[in-house]
C-alpha cells in the first residue's frame, strides 16, 4: 500500500484511530488481529489522513487490517503515547459484517481472531504499552 500523507496536530503528535471490536451486546468476545511481523496480537488502528474524520480513518483501518466493517458504539477519547509521540482516538466498534478477503490479509497475510474478553489482556501484555492501554480503557466503560 502507497504511503499517505498522516496527520500531527500542533505538537508534533501523530493523530491515530483504534478499533476495539465486539460481536454482540454482551461485549465478551474481542476481535484482535496478527502484527505485520505476526509476531503478536493487535487491535486493529491506524494513521488518520488528509481530509478524514476520526470516525472514518478508524472505519478505514478496520476493513484494510481486519476485513471487517460495524458501526461505532462508543468512543472511548484519547490516549496518548508519549515515547512515540502518537495520539489515539479509540472507539468501541459492534462487528456487523466479516469478509473473507480483505487489502492487508493479501498483501501482508493478516490474520484475525476472536477471542474471549480474559484472554485478551494476557494477549496484549506482549506487545506495544499502548495496545494494553487501549483495552484498559475500554474495561473501564
């Protein structure tokens, strides 16, 4: 995929989107995806672009990374990563349809997985401090 033009805000942040994904109301079951390297478990999320709504940049990412698509059922605000200078914009997602095919599942061999609310915590120890934030918060609400 060609390289876009993301977004900073005034401080030199880049501005992000995250997806926290559930199939049903009961909220137990998470959607968590491989890493490029396939080294880990992730939640789907991405760079927002010129032009685009935080809304839409996380639409976007989900179906590029996850081959998903849903509608937003909270947005959990923002959390910020000050050693990578990034600021995310995490929403809760409701999973309407799944696809078999999908941009980063071809290009990269993505892979996705839906797992038990208690299994996703260990799942997201390993990997960025910011991907275990992220769940944090949405155990909070």
């Amino acid at each position: 995929m060609a390289e876009k033009m993301r977004l900073t805000d005034l401080d030199g942040y880049r501005q992000r989107a995250a997806c926290i994904c559930v199939r049903n109301e009961r909220e137990d079951e998470i959607l968590l995806i491989t890493s490029r390297d396939k080294t880990s478990w992730i939640i789907p999320g991405g760079g927002i672009e010129q032009n685009e709504t935080r809304i839409d940049a996380a639409h976007r990412e989900l179906y590029e990374e996850a081959g998903v698509r849903g509608r937003v059922i909270r947005d959990l605000g923002i959390v910020e990563d000050i050693a990578r200078k990034r600021r995310t914009n995490v929403f809760v997602i409701y999973v309407e349809h799944e696809y078999d095919d999908w941009d980063e599942r071809r290009l990269y061999g993505r892979q996705r997985h839906w797992y038990r609310l208690n299994e996703v915590l260990s799942l997201l120890k390993g990997s960025k401090q910011s991907q275990y934030e992220f769940f944090q918060r949405f155990l909070l609400t």
